[in-house]
C-alpha cells in the first residue's frame, strides 16, 4: 500500500522544526530529507528514520523493522509520530551525524 500524500504532509509538519525538511515521491512512496540528506522513509503510511545510535538513545521504546521489502531495519516511528518535537529532534540528530551529500556531477552533453 502506497502512503497518502495527505500523511506525507503531516509527517513534514512534524518534522518542520528540524529546520530544512523536504520529501521525495519514489516508487509510490517518499523519501525524508533534512538539509538535503535522506534522513528517513516513508513507507505504508509509517515513518521510518536511519537507526543511528543518537536517535535511538532518544526514543523510550525504540522499534526497528524494514520499510519496505528487504531494506535494512530502520527505527519506526508509530507511537512518537504524534509528538513533533520529538520527530524534528530525531529528524535534526539524524541529519547532523549524517555526512553532506556528494555534489551531482554535471556530464557533458552528447552531441
């Protein structure tokens, strides 16, 4: 099942004081980005965050599954996702231990 756009806009409304949040449509569900690193997914309608030690330590029961078939365990937000300072503070620890993006290599045209 596809996550609805409407729950996408309300996991960024969460996540709006991490400052610099922005999702991605792919493949029928959406990528979480914070400061143009993808921090997290949202798959099945569930928010599902990279699973670094500084987040998990922030959670008081963290669970971890899969966001979508055969992807590594994330930490699934179900039970947090009602609480958007804890979702921008997670979203905000996550994207700070993350490393910058690579820059996008322009390749010439053919021609």
């Amino acid at each position: 099942m596809a996550s609805d756009p409407e729950f996408m806009d309300y996991v960024l409304d969460q996540a709006r004081g991490a400052g610099g949040i922005s999702g991605r449509r792919m493949f029928g569900e959406y990528a979480l980005y914070c400061d143009g690193k993808v921090v997290g997914f949202v798959c099945d309608n569930r928010l599902f965050l990279k699973p670094l030690p500084a987040a998990v330590g922030l959670v008081d029961a963290p669970e971890f599954a899969p966001p979508y078939p055969g992807a590594k365990l994330y930490l699934a937000l179900d039970g947090e996702l009602d609480d958007g300072d804890l979702v921008a503070r997670l979203v905000r620890v996550v994207a700070d231990a993350l490393p910058a993006p690579k820059p996008k290599v322009k390749r010439p045209r053919k021609g």
